[in-house]
C-alpha cells in the first residue's frame, strides 16, 4: 500500500539553489523509502520555467545520471502556477499522489510524511498550512497576511496560509483538467473541486540560496490575478458606489432648485468643479475595472495554451 508518489518543483532561474535541492530531495527520499512510506517507483519532477541562467542544464544532467529525476522545459517563462500544471499533467496518472512545492524548499520537507499519512487515511488533497513565519521578513509576513485575510474578505476560496505546497491524488488531477480557464489561480481552484480533505501545519524556513522569483509587483499581479479570477466583489463595490452617488447627486438635484427658487443663487463655481472633478474621477474608476474584466474575459475567450512543453523526461524503470 505503499504509494508511488511525484513531487513537483517549478524552478525559474535556481541555479544557486537546484544542487543542494536535489540533495536534499533523494536523501530524504531514501529515507522515506526505507521506512516503506513511499514506493521505490517514487520520482522528483523540476519543470524549468524558461529560466535564463543554467537552471536546466543542472536539470537534464541530473536527470540523466538519476532514474528519480524527471525534467520538463517548458518553451519559456509561464509563471510559476503555470509550470506546476505543466508538471503535474505531463506525468498524470503514472503516480499514486502528486506533491507541488518551491524549489527552494522553503516549505518544511518533513510536513510530506504527515500528508503521506493522511492521504493513506483517506484525503485526496491535503494542504501545507504555514502557522509560523517567524523567519519571514517582517514586510513578506505582513502582505502574504492581508492577501489571504482581504481573499477571504473577496468570498475568494483560499486556505488560509496555505501557498501551493500540497498533495492531491490521481481524482484531483483529472478533476483539475476539467478547469478550463486560462489564468489559472491553483489555490483558488483546488478547495472548490470538494472531495475528502486535511491540513498539515508546518514551519515557513528561510530560502538559502538565490532570490525570491516573486519582487513586490509579481506578488500584486498574482493577488489582483486571484481576486478577480474568483470574485466579482470588486465590480460590486462600483454599483454600490454608483448607487450611493446617484442617491447623492437626487439630493443635490433638490438643493439646487430650491436655492434657485428662493433666490439665493450665487456663482458656486467651486461647488460645481468639486462635483464634475469627483464623478469624472470615479468614472474613469469604474470603466477601469470593468476594462480589467473585459481584459480576463478576453484572454479566456482566446483560450490559449497555459504552457507549452519543449521536452520532458520519460519515466524509466
Ligand atoms: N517560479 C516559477 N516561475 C516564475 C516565478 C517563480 O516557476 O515565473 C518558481 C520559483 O522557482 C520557486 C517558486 O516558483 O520554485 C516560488 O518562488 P519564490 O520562492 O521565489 O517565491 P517566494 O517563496 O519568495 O514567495
Ligand atoms: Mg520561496
């Protein structure tokens, strides 16, 4: 009963990090496969996200000198959310359980023995759940929070603290195929697939080598990415507001023809800048997030590949 199992790095641009990864990986592996929690047919997939250092060099030659090693490069950079896929895919339904995780190992390798177990219990998806960031900076634990507290706000989905480190089954995998979409927000999609599920806590560590892939900017793309994959919140807030300023502007209509009706009409020029200044501005507000909608709509509509795969490994005995 001892389940084959696949774990999936997406890697851009790790060369500094990828030697001692691997190390790291298969010693952990034979330990794992000593003590018959994972079969021997176990493998470790480095899907290379079109990185622009030596990254996939150090992945074909340690594919070649290890049967464990599975590489896959894609064409170019997709995003990290899109080599995951591409990795999980490219080998679904040869393994019993798939496992994503950063390639700089920064999610404690020592949670996949409490998901092996839970997945033995029973779970098709059991997620890494962070519940210590102390060695994040103070800058990283702060955003990484309000993203999750303001997705819950959205009605977004997500696990709280919980990133992409995770194990599905087989079921998972081929439910997830099913999701068409182009922009694809993995953490978001995997809790409304349903099914029988558990949470392993662990400790956040510090990356060792190389620099995080996600610089400020990345992070807001990939949260207003989230957001507006899986909430229409956003757009609510502009009827809301439309709303309140229609309302508002009755009010205003009122005030106007009284005081010109009394008599009292003096050249409120400022008045008059204030109200044209505001409602142009939220406008222009309005139209721009509905143009953010149209922009998803659109490239869902074009329905392009998420990724393309240039070469993959094949699994050998
Ligand atoms: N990554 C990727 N493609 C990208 C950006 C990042 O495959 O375009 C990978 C990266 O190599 C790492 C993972 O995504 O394995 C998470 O990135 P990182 O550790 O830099 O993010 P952080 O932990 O700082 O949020
Ligand atoms: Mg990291």
């Amino acid at each position: 009963m001892t389940p084959r199992l696949l774990l999936v790095l997406p890697c851009y641009n790790e060369e500094a990090i990828l030697h001692l990864t691997d190390t790291r990986l298969n010693a952990f592996y034979d330990t794992l496969i000593r003590e018959n929690r994972i079969s021997r047919e176990s493998r470790i997939c480095y899907v290379n996200d079109g990185s622009r250092d030596a990254t996939w060099e150090i992945i074909e030659a340690l594919a070649a000198t290890n049967p464990r090693v599975l590489g896959v490069k894609l064409s170019r950079n997709f995003g990290h959310q899109n080599a995951l896929l591409a990795g999980l895919f490219e080998y679904k339904g040869l393994f019993d359980c798939y496992i994503s995780i950063d390639a700089d190992l920064q999610d404690d390798l020592n949670a996949i023995i409490p998901m092996i177990e839970k997945y033995n219990e029973g779970a098709s998806i059991v997620y890494g759940v962070r519940d210590d960031r102390s060695t994040d900076t103070f800058f990283k634990k702060f955003t990484a929070e309000t993203f999750y507290k303001l997705m819950r706000w959205l009605k977004v989905p997500v696990v709280f603290n919980h990133a992409d480190f995770r194990l599905i089954d087989n079921r998972v995998l081929t439910e997830l195929e099913n999701y068409r979409e182009v922009n694809m927000f993995i953490r978001g999609i995997i809790p409304t697939i349903g099914l029988k599920n558990d949470k392993v806590y662990y400790k956040r560590l510090e990356r060792e080598a190389g620099e995080t892939k996600y610089p400020l900017g990345k992070m807001l793309t990939f949260a207003w990415n989230g957001i507006t994959s899986f909430s229409i919140m956003p757009m609510r807030f502009v009827l809301w507001f439309g709303a309140f300023s229609f309302l508002l502007s009755g009010g205003m209509a009122v005030y106007v023809l009284y005081t010109k009706f009394v008599g009292v009409t003096t050249a409120g020029w400022a008045s008059t800048l204030l109200m044209i200044a505001f409602f142009n501005g939220s406008n222009m507000l309005a139209i721009g997030l509905i143009g953010e909608y149209m922009g998803k709509i659109y490239e869902e509509v074009k329905a392009r590949p998420r990724y393309i795969v240039e070469k993959s490994s094949p699994v050998r005995d």
